[in-house]
C-alpha cells in the first residue's frame, strides 16, 4: 500500500500512534519523516520529547547547547545516562563551559571534573584562594 499517504492521513486526523505503526513498514526514510514530524507536532505539550528526540537522534551536543543553564543537574544526569563513553567528556565540558557562561562558576568546575579537564576546573579553585 501507500505508506506516506496513510501515514499523512493519520497526521491530519491526529491519529499519532498509527502514523507511527505505519511509518514503520515503509522504510526507513518514512520512519525518520515520521519521527521528526511526531516530534515537531507534540515537543511544546510534552516537554521531555526533547530529551528523547536528542537521545535516539544521537544530539546530545545540541540538546547541551540548547539546555537551561539552570537546570544543569537534569542536563548532567542526561549525559550521565544517555551519552556515550566516547563522547561523555566533551559533553560535560560544553556543560561547563555554557555555565560559565552563564556565571556559574562553582557548577561548572563540577562539570569541567566530571570532563577530567582539571585546569578548568581549578579555575574556580584558585578565584577562592
């Protein structure tokens, strides 16, 4: 059958978990189509589909650059969780440095250890002496 055009019809009458059954035996482009468009629709009345879109779509470094920099505990558990061991250092360093940024010092030096980046990390170590 017409996958894509089931799948559109399913969007139009918000059936959202059928265009997403169907989505699935049409390949793997209308997969992803459909993904993307499942998450553009219901992202701002379901806020934690951003943290589940950056995991399966393996953007955790945009998910960091798009995070609130006072909410950096759940962005750290995230990356905790979710990241990769290859690229957990870089991840907990752009954590650091977007709280620097932010003028949190003492977090980000928290983040720079768990990035084994000690000199900037000790930065704030040293303003305290």
């Amino acid at each position: 059958g017409d996958f894509e055009a089931a799948v559109e019809c399913c969007f139009r009458s918000n059936n959202l978990a059928d265009a997403l059954v169907l989505s699935s035996c049409g390949g793997a482009e209308l997969w992803a189509k459909t993904q993307a468009q499942y998450f553009d629709r219901e992202v701002s009345k379901r806020p934690y589909l951003r943290v589940v879109s950056a995991v399966i779509h393996s953007q955790l470094a945009e998910f960091v650059q798009a995070s609130d920099p006072l909410q950096w505990q759940e962005t750290l558990a995230i990356l905790s969780t979710y990241g990769k061991s290859e690229e957990f250092q870089s991840l907990c360093h752009a954590l650091g440095t977007r709280l620097e940024e932010a003028g949190d010092m003492p977090n980000a030096s928290l983040c720079y250890m768990c990035a084994l980046d000690y000199d900037s990390a000790s930065k704030y170590w040293r303003q305290q002496l």
